[in-house]
C-alpha cells in the first residue's frame, strides 16, 4: 500500500530535550517536506526537500532541522523543543515538486512542557 | 512570498444543501490549486486540484473555479452529506522564485447536519 507513515504518533517531552520525528514514504518520491498545523493558522511548510541531499527552508524553519540521506526517509529534528513547539506535525511526499499532488503522513501530535 | 486568504472559517448547512468555500491568492505566477481535505485524526486528502490553464474543473460533487485575473479560485460542494464534515484547505504554488513552495489557507470547518 501506497503511504507515508510518522513516528511516534503522539509525545510528549520536556524543554530542551532532543527528539526526533521519522518520516517515511515507499512511493519513490522526489519532494518531502514538513509541516506543522496550529488552531486558526492552517498548514504551515517548516522545510522542505527537492532530492536526496538537498534540502531548504519553508515559512518556519526555525527550531528545526532535517536530513535527507535516503530518497524514502525525511526525519524531522528538534535539537532543543521549546513549548512554542507544542503542535500537529505532519511529513508529505509528492512525485517531484510541491506543485503536484502531496501524500500526508497521518501526523504527529508533540507536546513540549 | 505568496499569501492565500480562505473564508469562511466555518461553514454549517443542512444535508443535501450546496457548500462553497473561497479563496484568494496575492503571487501571480502561481499556477497549481489544490484542495484537501482533513478528517478529524488524520493527514490531508487531495480531493480535486486545478491548474492555471484551466477554468473550472468537476468531479461529480465537488467541483473547482478558478479565475487568474482576479486570483481567486472556489471549492463547490452539491448535495452535501454528513461525511462531508471535515476541515477543508486550499493552496496555491507555483515556480515564483524558481521554488514551489504550497502556501496553505488557514481552512474551513464545513458541518454537515443531518
């Protein structure tokens, strides 16, 4: 089955300890990318990766990192969470570019205390 | 960068009523338009999409427009059903700045009562 699967699916951590969000797709891929998802503001892209090794920058990337080593595999990277990133974390794939149809992971709810 | 608008923020109607849901892009090299929809507990579902060289596009209920001259496109819900409820979100992208970046809306709760 055609997917893209996250984990965990829920955590919750304290200030300041790292943590990581895995992320993986078995379509053959191109483009990844991460979003997270807050009350009244949408979808908003954190980073995202065109190919293997190459990655940018979304609207918010600030607090995170990521890598791209293997096309299927995306983690996301937070080195110190801070409260402010207590949200709905979701990982998408698409054939090439954005600018085609994306496939959502089901997401990851963080909490950070 | 691009910005996208999307009214309203909840949208509630009687099953089988008509549902439409706008939005407004501000970058004029966008050119793909898609629509997803988000069930409670899960990640975003393409359901119809457009490009900029099309005006209007149909899959039997739904159903999108788009005009390009005054950047806005709209999602047509007909004869909504009760498992139409979930949170809707347009977006736009496009080769501005040699990226393709999606720019999200903020979304839009449609309740559909039985």
């Amino acid at each position: 089955e055609a997917q893209v699967t996250q984990n965990p699916r829920y955590l919750i951590t304290v200030t300041g300890k790292k943590l990581t969000v895995t992320c993986s797709q078995n379509m053959n891929h191109e483009y990844m990318s991460w979003y997270r998802q807050d009350p009244g503001l949408g979808l908003r892209q954190i980073y995202y990766s065109m190919n293997v090794e190459v990655t940018d920058k979304g609207d918010v990337p600030e607090g995170y990192k990521v890598s791209r080593k293997e096309k299927r595999n995306f983690p996301l990277i937070l080195e110190s969470p801070s409260p402010n990133q207590t949200s709905l974390y979701f990982c998408a794939s698409s054939l090439w570019t954005g600018d085609n149809e994306q496939f959502f992971g089901p997401g990851t709810r963080l909490t950070v205390l | 960068g691009e910005n996208v608008e999307q009214h309203p923020s909840t949208l509630s109607v009687q099953e089988g009523d008509s549902a439409v849901i706008k939005c407004t892009y501000s970058d004029s090299a966008s050119n793909y338009f898609p629509w997803y929809k988000q069930e409670l507990g899960k990640g975003p579902q393409l359901i119809i999409d457009i490009r900029s060289n099309v005006g209007e596009k149909k899959d039997q209920r739904i159903a999108v427009t788009l005009n390009k001259t005054a950047k806005h496109f709209s999602l047509h819900i007909t004869e909504t059903q009760p498992e139409d409820s979930a949170v809707y979100f347009c977006a736009a992208s496009g080769a501005s700045g040699g990226s393709y970046i999606p720019t999200f809306g903020r979304g839009t709760s449609l309740i559909v009562h039985p």
